[in-house]
C-alpha cells in the first residue's frame, strides 16, 4: 500500500538524519525525530512520538557511545555519574509525560528547544 510504503521511507529519511546528529555530535536526534513522527505523514502523538524516539535513539546512542569508548574518547567516571541520576530523571519525567496532554507536551518539547538549541 502507497501510504505504508510513505511511512516507512518518511521514518527511515527521520531516522537517518537523526541517528546522523546523534552520531555527529551527540545531540539532536529528537529533534528532528519528535517533528517528524508528528508530521502529518506520520499523524502519531507527541507522547508516541517521544516514546518511539527515546526507542531507536537509545540504539543508536549505545551503539554510537561503545565506538567513542573504543576511541579512549570517553571519561567513564564522569558517564556513570551522569548516566546514574539521569535514568532516575528519565523515568520520573515519563511519569509526568504520560499525564500531560499532547498540547502541553508538544508545548514543552518546543520551548525547551528554543531555550537549549542556543546554549
């Protein structure tokens, strides 16, 4: 079918460049993932969204951080002190977003875009 078929190059096309900015330089994969799930193409929720993201993302983040490990690229010490807090964050902030509606999270994911894409 045309439109499964759309679908699949439109979140390969997604995943490519978002998988590309996580590879490159460690962030921004989301942000071209999250719009491009919720696109009209796609039509899934910003909470799908984020949860399908979050998914391949994690992949591609492991996959891309075991290659700066190999690299002598990466401080372990300094990953596990971050790691450690943030997987408690991570699951504390699922908790909120699965209560929120699409509206406020489609509203926080882009404000916190404005804010952090300059820093």
């Amino acid at each position: 079918h045309v439109t499964i078929l759309r679908k699949q190059v439109h979140s390969a096309v997604i995943g490519f460049l978002g998988g590309g900015a996580v590879g490159l330089v460690g962030w921004g994969g989301a942000q071209v993932i999250i719009p491009g799930m919720t696109h009209s193409t796609m039509g899934l929720s910003q909470l799908s969204a984020t949860g399908i993201s979050l998914s391949c993302l994690s992949l591609s983040t492991v996959s891309s951080g075991f290659k700066f490990a190999r690299d002598d690229a990466v401080d372990m010490y300094t990953s596990l002190a971050i790691a450690i807090p943030s997987v408690v964050s991570a699951r504390l902030g699922t908790h909120i977003a699965k209560r929120l509606s699409g509206d406020a999270l489609s509203l926080i994911f882009n404000g916190m875009s404005i804010i952090l894409i300059p820093i």
